[in-house]
C-alpha cells in the first residue's frame, strides 16, 4: 500500500468514472488556452529578435527574470533580475538549492507538507526533520496541504531563528483575500532562497519557476542549474513571458480565484452534509486544498484509498505528507478541479467508502 | 583566465563583429523553424486529445517515448517505449543518471571530453577520472571534442570490462556517412545507460533529450526525475513527436548534413591555407567541430583566447575538454555555424592572433 502521491494519481486515473479530489494541479477549463496559444505563436516567430529554438543563457530569459523581479519589488522585496534564475517549475528550484547546500543538511519542514519537496531534499542527500535542524522549509502565502497560511503566525520566530530559509511561493498569487504577504525575502535577503512558480495559475506543464537568491550565491545556482539541464525550455520560458508582458496575469487570477473560492465553499459545505462532526476540515485562505481530520482517530486514510477508488473517488491519504508516516486520519481533497456537483458526489461517496471500510473492518 | 566553455562563449558573444567557431550548437539557418512552428501550434491546439498545459508524467509522452523506442529497435537494439525516459535533454539525463548511481563512482571519461558531463558528475559527487573506475561514459559515432568516432576502436573492450556504461548520442545522426553505429545498448541492455537528444539536430532551447536504460533501473530514474523536476516541458515534448511523426527527421537531417560536411571541408583548407604543417587537424566523421593541435607545443590556447577575441575570433581551449588542464597547445573549433567564407576569415584572424601573441611572448 503506497502513500506516494505520484502513485495514487496515476491509479486514481487508471480507473474511469472516478471522481478525483487526488489532483494538484489547475482546473484544466481554467488554463488560459488561447492567450498562451497566441504567446507561443508569437514566441516561435520570433517577435523579440532573439531565436528561442536555440540555447539560452542557464540563468533564464531576461524579460522573465525581469518580471519576475519587478513583481517581488512590488511586494516589497529589493529585488534585481539579476538575483533571479529560471528553473523548471518550482520542483526543479527546490532541487538546485538541494544541490548546492552544503552536504548533509538537516532540513526543518512542517510536520504536514509538500512530498515532492521531501523528495528533492532526500535525493540530493539531505535528512528531512520537523525540529531542529539547520535550515528551515515553509509554503508561504497558502500552505500545501492545509490550504491556509501557517506561515504569518510563526513570521517573526522563523526570521528570528538566523536559519537559511527556503521559502516556497507556489500558491502565493491564490489568495482569496487577495492579500499576497510580504516576502520573507524582503526581510532575510541573505539567508532566503525564494521560489516561485507558474504552475498552479497559468500552466504546469510548461515547466516555468523561479529561484531568487541572495548575489552572493547566483553562481552556484546559476553552476547547478548548467549541470543539471543547460537551461530551461526558451519557447516555455518566452511563451510565459509573453502572455505577463501582455498584461494576461491579473484578469486571469480574478476568474480563478472567483471559481476556486465557489468550489471551496461547495466543498465545506458538502463536508458538513455528509460528515458533519465526523470530520474537521480547514478552511482555506487560498490554493487547491483542504484538510480533513477524522474525528475517529481508528480511521486509516491509507487502507480507504481502495475502498474510496471502489466507491468512484480519490483524495491523498495523510500520511503521504509526513516525514514518518504520521497523520494516517487524515486525508487532502482538492476542490480545484471539480464543479461543486461532482465535488458533493466527490464527497458523499468518500462517506460511502468510510461506512463500507467500517463494515469490513 | 577561465577555460570554462560557457563562459568563454558568454565573453565572445558579447564583443559585436567577432566570429565565433566556439558555438556547440546548430547553425540558426538550419533550424526547422516553420515545421517546428507548426508542430508547437497544433500541439497548443490539443490536437491529439490531452492536455499539454498539465503536468505530464515524469517518465514522459507516449508517443515520443515510442519513437524513441522504435529508432532504437532498427538499429538493432531490443528497446521498449518503457525503458525510455524523456529528460530535458542529454544534460538532463546525464545528471540524472549521476544522481542515481551509488554515491561517489569513478568515472572514467576520455582525456579529452564534454565538459559538461565532467560537471554533470562531479555536481552528484562523483570523481571524474581517466584511466581506472567503476563506470564508462563515452560519446557514440561523432565525439566531442574531437568530431571523430573514438568508440568504435575500443568497442569490444569496453564491452568486454563489464563496467556499467553511459552512452552519449548526442551526435550520433550527424555522421556525414550517413553509418549510425549499432547502439552499444544492444550488446549490454542491463549496464549500458543509453542518453539521447533533439538539440543537436531539431533544437536545444526546446530542451528535449532521453535515456534508456534497463528496466530494473526504470523506477530510479522516474524518481529521480519527478525529485528533479516533475517532468519535462509537455508542451516541448509535444512539439517534438509531432515533428518527428509528421516525417520531418529524414528531409531535414539531408539538408544538414550536406551544409555541414561543405563547412567541415572550408574549415580544413582554411586551416591548411592558413597554417599549414602548423597544426594538425581531425578529419571529423560528423558534428560540429574540429580539434586543432598546434605543432608548436609552447602555445598556450587558454591565453591565446583573449588576443583571439581582439582579432575577432573565439574558440574553445583544449584544457576545457580535460579533466587536468591538459591540452593546452589544442583547441576545438566549431565549423557548423558559419559559412565557408567566413570560416576563412575566422581561420586568418586565429593565424594572426598567434603571431601576434607570439611577438609579445
């Protein structure tokens, strides 16, 4: 029985007529299809004078970087394009600072968080703890995979800590308040490395993210990142430059955001319909997820899955994000890519698998 | 004084007029531009039925996975769409493959070789070594530095030391003969690490490449490459398999090779005009470059690179293919992206920047 999230997807989709709360990614009727269609025809086309089919520089497209910077500025953060690396998603950001922090570390995440961040951090040599340690990891803005900000209450004490800092912004632009918080980065210059990505709110298949890092370690990020693939895709690096420079971003998040906040509050309330106390679940400030808790500790969210997949639903057991296979009572839902029809059959049929797996226990 | 080739390459690429025989990529007018275009659009347009804007799995699409499979297969190796990995391109596989052997191997290399491989390893913690080790890397059919095949010599005894090998392809289409050898993976499937890519022929900024290796060693790659970064550019992928399957290889690769066999044979009467018995020069098989020794064993390319530069003229040291700072009376230069004429002048201007560095020494 695994807990890798990666696994669980690929059964979830393997099984027709199931209806996956699994997913981490965007709606797909919420990718901007045309607006990057048009991007990438005009990328390919050369608009800019530049030949995107050939390599580019490991460090990224300069209007990228550029964007990228004058966003963080915005928020507060004194930021250069210069201080700014392209990667491949936000996963391939997280691995390059894996790659180049000193061998060994001990890396403090929360005690609930992103696997694949885990993985990175494990496959470059490094131990994952949830105390002390030498370097701290959070999700700011909107964690993964509460969905609310477990960031803003611990500010002070993690800057306080004098630890490096690797602050993960995948979520941040999808705040349903709005409120994007002010960059750690504003505050630690020096000690924060900071990544972002495009992938939950323009497209993660294009592979397009960010690390910022203080000037003094750019040439080992920008060493690692030759090492690792020379440099990002120029046509998804441009493609995305593009459709920001045409000012696509802010409307975009607008629809996005309207229609994640309607599926979150479908998704509390059928939580409520079919669970009622049985449950508590987070309420989330932003992002694709909730975090649902059992109130009978006895229930194992890892031995539901196949019982859930036999009912016609996914979610990812709680214990694929624990260093140590904690959190076997709860489970993540994602209400992002489901209408709040399919999200209250989503959730009454989690509630037929539970009473079934009861039964049988 | 650096000998680091990308950095070279930045220092030449920003003095306007010089001529670069540094490049290590096509020549722009060969790019399969409006194919390519095409592919990219139809791609975007979901004409296949999938979504490319999504998060793909890690191991890559099907369809190029296949291609990839059956140009192995005619070429006599047993090779299933399984054991591919897509990568974002040979870089990428190259460091993947360094990240899932045991920590710290001797790899062995040529004395002369690809500096990035030598970084791709040494980045995983591996030591680079020349003679004794654990595992082989070796570049197929077209080497680099060299141009020439520098495999088929020593074939069978590297078969015969039962070493795990990787195999790099990078140039294995460019050969102006036309004779792809047969894949080295066909007589060792369980330890030879076969790596491929597009960028030498389709494009490098697309970023797409491949390794194939047995399927025991298939779910540590997959792992790696979801640590990594999750996948490879959908979108990228994509536009490669609709290229490759609208039969836009055989066409394009005629044309290349034609235009670059005339390149090779302008640079060696170019170098023959203008050096003489001065150098000795590769007959290249293939690819890109030529590898230059000067007969005079007290020139030193590294700080030749400069006066170089001030006559309009960059190229590569030799001590940048070495593992030890060898080489230092060689240099490659890369005759694909230029024209006969202009590899004439470049040829000139390289002569008078030994004599002129020799009048100072």
């Amino acid at each position: 029985m695994t807990t890798r999230v990666e696994e669980l997807q690929r059964q979830a989709s393997a099984r027709p007529g199931v209806i996956s709360l699994a997913g981490g990614l965007p709606a797909d009727e919420l990718l901007p299809r045309a607006a990057l269609a048009r991007a990438s025809a005009a990328t390919l086309g050369g608009r800019d004078g530049t030949e995107p089919l050939q390599y580019g520089w490991p460090e990224g497209c300069p209007a990228l970087r550029a964007w990228i910077a004058d966003r963080l500025v915005a928020r507060g953060a004194a930021v250069d394009a210069d201080d700014v690396i392209i990667t491949a998603g936000a996963q391939q950001a997280l691995a390059l600072i894996a790659g180049v922090l000193p061998r060994q570390r001990r890396i403090i995440v929360d005690a609930e968080t992103y696997p694949s961040a885990m993985s990175a951090f494990a496959f470059a040599g490094h131990d994952v703890v949830t105390e002390v340690g030498d370097v701290h990891y959070v999700i700011d803005g909107v964690s993964n995979p509460h969905g609310i900000d477990r960031v803003a209450p611990v500010r002070d004490s993690l800057l306080a800590s004098g630890l490096p800092i690797i602050v993960d912004e995948a979520y941040v632009d999808l705040r349903f308040d709005g409120a994007i918080p002010r960059p750690l980065y504003a505050d630690a210059p020096d000690r924060v490395w900071h990544v972002g990505t495009v992938s939950k709110v323009i497209s993660p298949g294009l592979r397009v993210g960010w690390v910022d890092a203080d000037p003094s370690l750019q040439h080992l990020l920008i060493n690692a990142k030759q090492a690792m693939d020379t440099c990002t895709s120029v046509p998804a690096q441009r493609t995305v430059a593009d459709f920001l420079a045409g000012g696509h971003l802010e409307p975009h998040l607008d629809r996005v955001l309207s229609l994640y906040r309607e599926r979150k509050n479908a998704m509390r309330v059928a939580l409520d319909r079919h669970f009622g106390d049985a449950v508590r679940a987070t309420d989330p400030d932003g992002g694709f997820f909730l975090w649902v808790t059992f109130a009978d500790s006895q229930v194992d969210t890892a031995a539901l899955f196949e019982p859930a997949l036999a009912e016609g639903v996914a979610y990812i057991p709680g214990p694929a994000f624990s260093t140590n296979g904690n959190f076997h009572d709860a489970l993540r839902l994602c209400f992002a890519t489901s209408t709040p029809q399919r999200i209250d059959e989503g959730v009454a049929r989690l509630r037929a698998a539970v009473d079934r797996y009861r039964g049988h226990q």
